[in-house]
C-alpha cells in the first residue's frame, strides 16, 4: 500500500525549468518524476550501505588489511 510524504526540495531555477519540461509530456507529473528519481537513488544506494555496514563490522571483528596488501594495491596504482 502506498502512502504519501511531503518533501520539500530547493531547486535551482534550471533544474525546475528542466522538471516543468519533463512534467508537460505525458504521464509524467512531478510526483511520478520524484517517486521515479527516488526508487533509483535507493536502489544505487542501499546496496553501498549494506557494503559500508559489513566493512565496519570487519573491522570491529579486527579483520584489517596487512601492510603488504596494502601496498601490494597502491603498487599497481602507482600510488
């Protein structure tokens, strides 16, 4: 079931304008562009936050990178 949140965004007049213009095509209301804009950031973002969460509790388990491979990856870098 769906619900409804107000969100209030600042928008800089090129991005309202660029908005507007999406909105006058059809089927395209400025909820269904935001709803749209939305389900993909959280789907980009939610798997690096899982990948963030499981790295910190490596590290609180002691699991660190040993000096050599730390330097093993920067070797192939250049760095």
């Amino acid at each position: 079931m769906s619900r409804t949140v107000h969100i209030a965004v600042e928008l800089t007049p090129e991005l309202e304008h660029k908005l507007h213009e999406l909105a006058a095509l059809p089927g395209q209301s400025l909820a269904l562009i935001a709803q749209d804009a939305l389900k993909h950031y959280v789907a980009w973002r939610s798997p690096q936050l899982a990948d963030l969460a499981e790295a910190i509790a490596a590290a609180d388990r002691g699991e660190f990178a040993s000096d050599e491979e730390v330097n093993a990856v920067l070797s192939r870098y250049d760095a």
